[in-house]
C-alpha cells in the first residue's frame, strides 16, 4: 500500500510541476515539443551511480572480508580491488556521459 501511495505521489508530484513548463508560451518561435529524452538521461544517470554504489560496496566488502581471513595475502587483494574500482569508475564515467549527452539534446 505505501509503494502505491508513493507511485501516485510521484505521478501527481510530475503533473504538477509539467504544468509551469507547458504553459510557458512559445520563446524560440518553432514549435514546442515534450520530448523524452530528458527524463531518459537523468534516469540513467541516477541508476548508474545507484549501481556504481552498490558495486563499489561489493567489491569493498569483499576485499575485506579476504583480508581478514587471510591476512598474509591482504598486499595482492588490495592491488586487485585497486584495479577493479578503477575500472568500475571508468565504467561509471563513460555511463554518465553518455546519459548526459543523451538528456542534453532534448528539446522542450
């Protein structure tokens, strides 16, 4: 029942602040358009970083939890888990980018 109360909320909470936007009159002097693109980019940028989190706290959680079991091999796992969040991070930026670049070229 609270997901539902928060679906409503969240498609009340979108209308109501559309309405400002779509009722601005016509400044470039073409025709106004709602396009999807937008919501499109800043969707995938906020699950990117979600998922960046999440995999950061894995690989994190798991290099520890190596280290503490054996201590001897902590030197290795470190260097590992170095070059993992690395290439997640890169992984993440490039994402990002091209969310940004995606939501960038919507027109309103």
């Amino acid at each position: 029942m609270k997901l539902l109360n928060l679906a409503v909320l969240a498609v009340v909470l979108l209308f109501v602040c559309a309405v400002p936007a779509l009722a601005a009159g016509d400044v470039t002097g073409g025709t106004t358009v709602l396009s999807g693109k937008g919501i499109a980019g800043g969707l995938g940028m906020g699950l990117t970083i979600i998922g960046a989190g999440i995999g950061f706290g894995k690989v994190g959680s798991s290099a520890l939890d190596g280290m503490a079991r054996q201590p001897e091999v902590a030197p290795r796992i470190q260097t590992a888990m170095i070059i993992i969040a690395a290439m997640l991070e890169g992984a993440t930026l490039a994402a990002v980018v091209l969310s940004f670049v995606v939501g960038n070229g919507a027109t309103f």
